[in-house]
C-alpha cells in the first residue's frame, strides 16, 4: 500500500546503513524516520523494497529467517498481556462481558439456619453457585422487541469486519494522545461518522448537519448526540496532520494481515494442526480457506488453547474420517498426560511460513467440545452406544428449532475412545421428532462441572448452522468457492491517494473485501452487488450483558437479495464475532 518512490540515493544509503546498525527496526518505523528526516511520504512496502535489494529484508509480510530471533512476529501489548497474565482454571464456558454485570449473589449457606452444619450448609452453598453460574452460561438473547427500526442497519456487515480484524477503533488509537481539547468519545464518534459517510449516502463531513436518522449513532455506540461542528473541527485536524495517511496505512497493512493456522507441538514431538477459525484438529495443509484475522486467531489461541479459559470449542474433532489420529493427540495434550504436554505454539501464515511462537505454556488440564459427523467413521459405533430410553429436548439459543439428545453411556463408548481421556461424555443429537441422529457431541469436562445441556447449548452457540455450515461443507471436501476475490492486488489499494479520504477509503475497501471472503459465501459476486443495496436496510438493534442481535428488514421489492441475504447472515452467525466489550453478534433478517 502507499506510495512507492524511485529514491534517491542518499535515502537509500540512509535505510540500508540504520537497518544494518539495528536489524531490530521494522519498515514501519524505518518509513516513519525516513518520512520525517526527508520529508517525503513512504510506505512499508517501499522500505521493505530497499532492504530486499540490500539483502537485509524478506518480502514483505514475511520475517527474516537468518535466525531464530529475528522472526518474532509482533503482537500488540495488549495481546501479550493476555497470553502470558496468570489466568483462573475453571471447567466451564465464561462469558466475556460478565465482570461488567456481575453482582453478589446470597448462598444458601447464608439464608441456612444457624443449626444446619457447616459442611452441610458449604455443600449446599456450592450446588446453588453452580446453579446461578449454569444459568448465566445459558443466558439467551431476548426476543426482539422492535421498538424501533433504525436506518442503514445493514453496515452491520462492516461493522462485523471491523470488529473482527480490530478491537479497538483505528483512527481513534491513532490520534487520541495529538488531539488536545476533545473526549476519546468525540474522536471515535468522528472518526466512525466519516469511515461510514459514503455507506450512509453522504459525501462529506458537513452532510452530516442534515441527517436525522439515528441509525449511525446506534451502529457506533455514540451515546451523545452527533455535534456536527465538533466533528468538523476534529476533521480538520486530522488533516492537518501530515503523517496520519502514513500511519493509517501502515496500520491497515498490520490489521489486514490473516492467519492461517496454529501448530501445537508436544514434548514428544507429536504435532497437529487447528485452522484459523479453530473449526477442526487437522494432520496438516491447513487451507486458506479456513483462515482467520491476526486479532481473531491471538485472542482464541489465549483464550482457548494456552490458557483455556474457556473449553476449545470444535466444529468438527478432526478434518480426516478417523478420531484416532490428529484428535487423540489433541486429547493427549488436553489431558496433559505426560510426554504429550504441549511444549510450544507456532502461528503460520498463508504460506505455512511460521511467524510467531510461544513457548509460556500453563502445564494444565485443558477442556473442549468437539462434533462428530456422519463421515467420521466412530459415528455409527457411538450413536449405537446411545441410552435411547433417556432422550431429553434442548432448544437452539438463537433460533427456534428444538433437538432431542442422548446420553452415552461412559462404559459404552468405543474401546479406541475410552482410553483418549480420564474423563469422556457423549450425547446424540437429533431434529425434533426426527429418528437420524445430526451430530455428536464429545466432551472431556466433568460432568459435576457442566451439564450435557449446557454442553450442547455452548455447541450451538458457537456453530449454531450445524449441518447447514458453510465450514462443515468445506471440511466434507465441498470446493472453496472461487468466486470470493482475493484479498491481494486488489483495485483501490494502490490507486487511492496517499491523504487521509484517500486512506480511509482504502480501509473501507479492505473492510469490503474482508465482508466479501468471510461472509459472502458462495455468493462472492453476486454479494458484490448487493452491498450498495444492503447498507440501506433498515433493523433493529438489541444488547444485553451477552449478546447483540441485529435483525435486518429486507422489503417486498428487493426479495431478488433473499439467498445472498440468507448466506452473509449465516456467515456472520457462524464467525462468532464480538463486540470490543464482549458481547456475541447474533444478525437476523425478516421480510416484513
């Protein structure tokens, strides 16, 4: 991205003799001091150029591989302190948002008469927090009540983009400490008002003093109302500041960047591999079309893997038809049996390339909930092992459809599955009223821990299209739609100009095409055409301590968009995308 210069020769001279006096500086930071010691624009790209020919640099995107300590991939701070701070061990699904909504809860021990025992009353007092938590992992989004529909609700697809590849707000961290005078929330409220201008059907900034509507402020979570003249004067500073383009772009690059994979080595020199989105166990190849965000896969790769706050939660236990292969090791590791503890992290890239490796490993006991399909060949063995005189019925959290489920029994499960964990449950799924079992479920947490319920609702929230996912349907072998543009040497990143409009439309286009390769599907073009339509429909918006749902109203006259509608929908609800303070994105539509 940017600008590429033919330079002249004492700044080439001036890259290469500060790279090779301090090969810890990266071609961000080179750009920033050529740019301001030259006084030209430069971008990543073009430094990065300098150093290949110099041979001091790998392509761009790549790390040196002269050594091992020169490819430590860069993570955010914030990121750092996520995997590496000292972390609870609990057995259960945690919600993100909850430190917000927590509030003492009176045990029974306490409402207990005196004369009960103390061991009698702490029993009690256990079995009722187990309850009170049970009932918040559960929690289920309201129903919508439609009070009010807002306008342009369906952004919501850039909205989720961004989110997804960023959690916090890009022009806001860029220029919150420059700016003097005004709030964070002044700067975001301006900074997300003219990101989305054009999204909107506004042209410029000062459009904005004629717009009613109150669909811009909800989408954002602008609680004060739009100050046209304050957002024009933070508009004017921004462009004022020479060196913003610059680092926008630069930060776009970082932001865009998408990961394919994650590799866990064992300490006997086991390995497997979990794709971007954490859908499968895989031997190996990972595809790119199962790639995720940097900002997605460091945040699951914490929270999921090396801390395992939360249970690793899998679509499918394993990418091959055999649970006895890459899913025993992965069950090995989690059981943290000895020999099989996991040793080391490796992040790949798109090319498999190794980009950043931890090596700080809680030695612990991890947990996860993994599906077993129709084509992996335990299926049949373990629904034949099912207690079929105990079904119960389970809803779906985020849809209407109801399931029956069936207990395996832990003596029946299959010789080659006993043996994986200390600890294995099972339960059968089926549609309502319907004989042909959908999935099964396997769970290595105890059952004084969670329930099977809880197990299946923790499931569905997850994957909530089961055997209608896009992602299960290219872990069967469907081929990845080719219709999806690639992400690289795309038109608008190099053409746009090197100015702040010129750098947030080229943010806007990577937002776009991440909606395109993430959501579109196999609607890939026909989603093209689709956009301009649907940023202009209407919905409502709802959001509690757990959940923001989004129900889009798609007219009478634009039903033509109904399957490409359907399919982004099903996209996003399957992408398990969450706001920057937790909650989960549920996104609906009706006809009204």
């Amino acid at each position: 991205m940017g600008v590429v210069y033919k330079f002249k020769k004492d700044v080439v001279d001036f890259v290469v003799r500060q790279k090779a006096e301090n090969k810890s500086l990266s071609c961000r930071t080179l750009a920033d001091i050529v740019s301001k010691k030259f006084d030209i624009a430069v971008s990543k790209s073009s430094i990065n150029s300098i150093l290949q020919e110099a041979q001091l640099s790998s392509p761009v995107g790549r790390r040196s591989v002269t050594s091992k300590k020169e490819r430590i991939f860069q993570i955010p701070s914030e990121k750092k302190k996520e995997f590496f701070k000292k972390t609870p061990d609990p057995h259960i699904p945690s919600i993100a948002a909850e430190k917000k909504f927590t509030h003492a809860e009176p045990s029974l021990g306490e409402m207990s008469p005196a004369v009960e025992k103390k061991k009698s009353s702490a029993a009690i007092d256990k079995i009722a927090k187990r309850a009170v938590s049970a009932a918040r992992r559960m929690a289920r989004p309201q129903p919508m009540e439609r009070k009010f529909l807002f306008d342009h609700m369906g952004c919501i697809f850039l909205k989720a983009a961004e989110w997804d590849l960023a959690s916090t707000n890009l022009l806001t961290e860029l220029t919150k400490e420059q700016l003097t005078g005004f709030s964070k929330e002044d700067i975001q409220a301006a900074s997300q008002a003219l990101l989305y201008l054009e999204p909107f059907g506004f042209q410029t900034i000062q459009d904005l003093a004629y717009y009613a509507g109150q669909g811009l402020r909800t989408l954002h979570g602008i609680r004060a109302p739009l100050d046209f003249r304050k957002m024009e004067t933070i508009v004017n500073a921004w462009g004022a500041m020479s060196e913003l383009p610059l680092k926008i772009s630069s930060e776009v690059d970082l932001v865009s960047s998408e990961l394919a994979a994650v590799q866990i080595v064992l300490e006997s020199g086991e390995k497997y591999y979990c794709d971007g989105n954490f859908a499968a166990v895989w031997r190996s190849n990972v595809q790119s079309e199962f790639g995720s965000s940097q900002n997605k896969l460091l945040s699951n790769l914490s929270k999921d893997i090396i801390n395992n706050i939360d249970p690793l939660i899998l679509l499918s236990a394993a990418q091959t038809h055999s649970l006895t292969e890459e899913f025993s090791v992965l069950v090995a590791s989690f059981e943290n049996r000895p020999a099989k503890k996991i040793q080391r992290a490796v992040v790949l890239d798109e090319t498999g390339q190794e980009i950043a490796q931890f090596t700080t490993i809680p030695s612990k006991k991890r947990h996860f909930i993994a599906g077993v399909w129709p084509w992996h060949k335990e299926f049949a063995e373990l629904c034949q092992a099912e207690n079929i005189e105990h079904a119960m019925t389970v809803g779906h959290p985020t849809s209407a459809d109801k399931f029956t489920y069936t207990e395996i029994p832990e003596k029946k499960f299959p010789a080659s599955l006993k043996v994986l964990a200390s600890t294995l449950r099972g339960a059968v799924l089926r549609r309502f009223n319907q004989t042909d079992p959908v999935v099964v479920l396997l769970t290595n947490i105890p059952a004084p821990e969670i329930s099977l319920e809880e197990v299946i609702f923790s499931y569905f929230l997850r994957w909530p299209n089961l055997g209608t996912s896009h992602t299960l349907r290219c872990l069967q072998g469907a081929p990845p739609h080719s219709q999806t543009p690639n992400m690289e040497n795309q038109e608008g990143m190099e053409m746009t100009g090197f100015d702040l409009k010129g750098q947030l439309l080229a943010l806007r286009s990577q937002l776009e095409k991440y909606c395109k390769k993430h959501f579109g599907g196999d609607l890939g073009n026909d989603l093209t055409d689709f956009m301009a339509e649907c940023y202009k429909l209407n919905g409502y918006w709802q959001e509690d301590a757990h959940y923001t749902c989004v129900e889009l109203a798609l007219p009478k006259e634009k039903q033509q968009y109904q399957p490409v509608l359907a399919a982004a929908v099903q996209r996003v609800n399957e992408s398990d995308i969450r706001t920057p303070t937790g909650q989960k994105l549920i996104l609906t539509y009706q006809i009204p």
